[in-house]
C-alpha cells in the first residue's frame, strides 16, 4: 500500500497559520511518468533547480559518451539507468524542493491513494486538535523512579545467556 508525506507552506503574510487547502500529499516509491518525461516532469511540479541539475548532468553524460565513442547500446543503458534513477528519487526531488522552500514536513499517510490518504491525514488531524489538552495520569495510576546503579559491575556480572567468565562450556 503506498504511503505519502504530508508537508504544510510556510504560512502568508496574512495568516498565523498555512491554509490546509494548500497541503501538499507525496507519494513514495517509483513515478512511471518521471522515469518515461524526467524533465517534463520536472517542470509539471515546478522543480526549477532540480531541472537545472538534471539537464546538466545529462549533457555531461552525453558529452562523456560521445567523447569515449561509447556503443550505442551503452549509451540506451546509461539512458535508461538515469531515467530509473529519476523515477526511483522523483518523490525524494520533490521533498527536498519543499523543504528548501521551507515547507514543514508534518507526518505521513498509509492509504490506497491520494484521496484516502487526505481523508485519513486530517481526519486524525482534527482528533489531535481537540484533544490538545495535556493528558495527565490518574491519581492511582504508579510512578516510576529512575533506576540507581549500586556501584561498579564487577566480574561475575552476568548478562543474558553469555556464560560465566571463566566457568565450563
């Protein structure tokens, strides 16, 4: 089942608080359109530097290629690594991107897709909104101290099913 990061933008200038319309839900795992349109896919989500870097280090590629007179073949196989390289980190990329844009990453979703995982997320968000006030224990309820170490661990000092030093097998 495919799980999604949950990130919240920065707040404007107008509210205390990001609007839970603009939420953003990230998939995990491998984005079939990113490995097939890496750029384009890019672009689709406004990944303006990651493009950058992506286009850069793909004519370096190239260039490397054509300059050691790689076989064909060769070249198709690092084109095709580097497109399965882009499908397997698209959600990464786009992560990054928003936290560098000083998204706040505020958890994560199990769910079937994106719409379940939205109804799950702020259904659990509400619970946690309400029910803001500090829990206490009851009255009754034990309290633990801390445990007090009595000393140094001397050598016959056992610890799980390790033998004894120095006794039999």
């Amino acid at each position: 089942m495919p799980s999604f990061t949950v990130h919240a933008p920065p707040p404007r200038r107008d509210e205390t608080a990001a609007d839970p319309e603009r939420f953003v839900f990230v998939r995990d795992g491998f984005h079939f359109w990113a490995f097939l349109f890496g750029p384009l896919w890019l672009l689709r989500y406004r990944l303006w530097l990651a493009l950058i870097i992506f286009v850069v280090l793909y004519v370096a590629l190239e260039f490397g290629m054509a300059a050691i007179r790689a076989p064909s073949t060769v070249q198709f196989l690092a084109t095709l690594l580097v497109g399965i390289l882009m499908g397997c980190e698209a959600s990464s990329i786009r992560r990054w991107t928003l936290t560098r844009r000083r998204w706040t990453a505020l958890g994560f979703v199990v769910a079937e897709n994106q719409e379940m995982a939205e109804r799950r997320f702020f259904a659990n968000w509400t619970e946690r909104s309400h029910a803001a006030a500090p829990v206490t224990p009851p009255p009754g309820a034990p309290q633990y101290a801390t445990p007090v170490r009595r000393g140094p661990p001397s050598n016959a000092d056992v610890l799980g099913l390790f033998p004894e030093p120095g006794g039999s097998r």
